[in-house]
C-alpha cells in the first residue's frame, strides 16, 4: 500500500448522454488506506463515476487516476477490484460450481489471493461446491465480493454491495470490511443503507454530477438544524404534539414519541407549558437521512436561483 499518491483522483471531469449532464466538472480524491461510503440520489452520477474508475467509459474533459496510473492500467495490473450492481441473474458465471468460478477469476490475476485465504476470510465454505444458479441472492453477494477481492487488490470498489443480504449476513460483511481496511486496503462503496455509513471513514454526497457535501457522517448531521426528540408519555394526542414550537414532523409507536425540532429547547418548553407529561427524553443531532436530504434540496435551490 502507498500513501505517497491518492488511490482515486477526479479532476473537473466532465460526462454527458447526449444533453444530460452525468458528471458536471467533478472534482473527487480519496486517500490510500481510507474507507469512502458514496451517497447521492439516483441519476446523482455514482454510477458513471463508478464506470470511469473501472475504465468502463473515459471522461470527456478532465482527468481520472486510479493509483497514480489510468484506471485501465490499474486493472489490468490487478490492482484495481470491484463489485457493480446486477440489473438480471446474480451477476455469476451460469452453471458452474462456486470453487471453479473463482479458480478462474483468480487465474486473471498476477498475485491473486490463496484459494484457502479467500474463503476463509468471505466465509464461503459451504457454498464451494454449490452451482452458482443455485445460490440464494445473499450468498450470491458473497461469492460476488469474494471473487472482487480474488486478486487482493489495494483499491476496492463496491456497488451496494449488501443488497439482498439478511441482517446476519450484512454484520458478517461489515466485519470482513473492518479487516480489510485495518490492513490499509482502499474501500469505496455506494449505499442505500444510512447506517452502512457508520462503517466509513467519509461520507461524499453526489448530486447532479457534483460532490455537494464531503467529512464524516457526525459532520454531515451538524450542517442541518434539525433535532429528533425521543420520549415516552402516557397520554399522545397527535395534534398537540404537531402544534409544539419548532416542530416539523411528529411520529408516534405506542407510548412512545419521536419529534423532529428545528428548535430543541423552544420544543421542550412548549411540552411543558401544554402539560404534557413525559419522561426518558432524548435529543440528539439530526439523522444522515435529514442531512442527505437537505444537502440536495438545498444544492437544487441554488441551482434555481442561479438561472
């Protein structure tokens, strides 16, 4: 592993289809050695960012570096692993047994990973001698990451890589993460899942091609306003709690209540002048879905303004 040059570069890189602009002047480094979660809407351009970082498609104007060289070379070097999101199948070879699938992946590369290591460390024992067809849409995932890392690359790209995953399955994965990046491999991942967040080092936020919002996930909450109170009351009355000042959104499961205040204090005050009883009260910082949100919206007005 090398710090001496960053293991992904964008520099004002620019791709359109035809009108529609993917990638709008982007601008984007992540470091060796550090675990990145992506975040941005659909059609934000996670995707065409992930097809340059393969060499899948080239920039139109700009520059892309992928450990100091061009993505294809990184690739063709077999420094370079990835697992992308399948639109049909499970993304595996048809018909063949798991153990031959990554024997053959793993002749691609010039150093691969020992066939013993590989899967022991993705947990694929008991699916070795299972045909690929035959695997469920979680151990596809499975077989899928560990045929991403057969090459043991520095820099690994994935694509929702939980997805169809029970929970078991995706705490099991988040651990073979953790490993990977305390051995000073690269991770990039796109999500869905807000709290798969918790598992990155930085939260960078696309949206219409741009890098909008870029630190930490605790970072990321601080920039919006908006604090969740959580308490417990014997008596709910739906309408008075949507009437308490700074409250913008009120949700109730059983005796329990979950506010959303642009005003924590002003909130708690009003509770107490209502005479609503409550007891367990708990304020914390927005939720990554709040800040995501209002980074957009707010990168969307601007842009309207601008016109």
């Amino acid at each position: 592993m090398n710090g001496a040059y960053p293991a992904v570069r964008f520099t004002d890189v620019v791709y359109r289809y035809g009108a529609a602009v993917a990638l709008d002047h982007l601008d984007l480094e992540v470091a060796c050695g550090e675990t990145v979660a992506l975040l941005g809407p659909n059609g934000a351009g996670k995707s065409t960012t992930f097809s340059l970082v393969l060499g899948l498609q080239r920039p139109q104007s700009g520059t892309v570096e992928i450990l100091s060289m061009s993505p294809h070379h990184a690739m063709t070097q077999g420094r370079l692993g990835a697992m992308l999101q399948q639109s049909s199948g499970n993304g595996l070879p048809p018909g063949v047994r798991v153990v031959t699938a990554l024997n053959l992946v793993r002749r691609l590369y010039p150093h691969p990973t020992p066939l013993d290591d590989l899967v022991e460390r993705t947990g694929i024992a008991a699916l070795l001698s299972r045909k690929t067809h035959r695997l469920s849409g979680g151990e596809a995932q499975r077989v899928r990451f560990a045929m991403a890392i057969a090459g043991d690359p520095e820099l690994i790209f994935l694509d929702e890589p939980t997805a169809a995953m029970d929970v078991e399955a995706r705490q099991t994965f988040w651990q073979m993460i953790r490993v990977l990046s305390a051995e000073g491999h690269t991770i990039v991942f796109a999500t869905h899942h807000m709290d798969e967040t918790d598992h990155a080092d930085r939260v960078v936020v696309i949206n219409r091609g741009r890098v909008v919002a870029d630190g930490p996930g605790a970072t990321l909450k601080a920039t919006v306003a908006t604090r969740r109170l959580r308490f417990v009351t014997d008596h709910v009355d739906p309408l008075v709690l949507d009437g308490l000042v700074g409250v913008t959104d009120v949700e109730v499961r059983g005796c329990g209540v979950a506010l959303d205040s642009l005003d924590a204090d002003a909130t708690v005050r009003d509770l107490v002048r209502k005479d609503v009883t409550f007891c367990d009260l708990e304020v914390t910082g927005a939720r990554l879905e709040e800040a995501f949100m209002a980074l957009t919206r707010d990168q969307s007005k601007d842009e309207g303004e601008d016109r």
